[in-house]
C-alpha cells in the first residue's frame, strides 16, 4: 500500500479541541473569559472603545503634517567614494558618477568631504558641496564647479 496524502495524519496531542465558552459551569462556563460585571463582560462595545480613557483615534493628531513642495532632496557622494572610483583623477561630473554607479540620474548631485582624496587630483562638476569638501578639493590640487 503507498502512502498519500489524505492517509497523513497530525501527531498525537498537536491538536486540542476548541474550547467552548459560556457553555455551563463543567466545562469553562461562567463568565466566559470575560471577567466579572463591568461593560466587557455584559453588553456589547466597539473595539477602538478604551474603558473611559482618551481613545487612540483622539490622541493621534488629525492631519498628516506639512511637506514643502519646494524641498530640494540631494543625493551625497563622498570624497572617499570619489577617490575609490576615479583613482587616476581626471574630470568628475554627473554623467560620469551615473555610470560609475555612485547616484541616480535625474536627481541633484552634493559632495560631501567625509574622508580623503589621497593625492588624487580631480575636477568636480556637481549641484552642491560642502564646505569641507570644496577645501579638501582644492588642498588637492583640484577644482569645484556648481552645475
């Protein structure tokens, strides 16, 4: 006889039987795991209903918030990123960090100075820099232009 899948059977004690309340004193009757007296255990209440405490719908604030439409989102690189990519230096702008894979196209470039050239001159054509940045860039023997 082979074994299929309506002969398969869950282990012993795996399943216990639904318990079913309210049924009678002999068999977890009583007060049906709702306590005793109190709105809960007699009529019905809704579920957002928090026992006379402020509800959670009410604490929260109404409207989402403000978001500037005007809001300018940069992606960063840092010098680091820059020397790892262009080790032999050379003309850094957008197009060129697109296909080295260090940001996405179509969205405003700003360079960060976390970390170091190490020696590596370069040409950086970006939308935005740092303040750091632009001073390691040019201790480098390099040179920034806004786009």
């Amino acid at each position: 006889m082979t074994l299929k899948v309506h002969h398969l059977r869950p282990a012993e004690g795996a399943h216990t039987k639904k318990t079913r309340v309210g049924r009678g004193e002999g068999s977890k009757g009583k007060t049906a795991g709702r306590g005793t007296k109190g709105t809960g255990a007699r009529g019905n209440t809704s579920a957002r209903f928090e026992g006379g405490q402020t509800p959670l719908h009410m604490r929260l604030p109404k409207l989402s918030g403000f978001k500037s439409p005007n809001k300018v989102v940069f992606q960063v690189v840092n010098l680091d990123r820059i020397a790892a990519l262009f080790p032999q230096g050379g003309t850094v702008d957008v197009d060129a960090l697109v296909e080295a894979g260090a940001v996405r196209r179509g969205q405003p470039v700003k360079v960060l100075g976390t970390g170091e050239l190490g020696g590596v001159t370069v040409h950086v054509h970006a939308t935005a820099f740092s303040s750091s940045a632009a001073e390691k860039i040019a201790a480098a023997g390099g040179s920034t232009t806004l786009v």
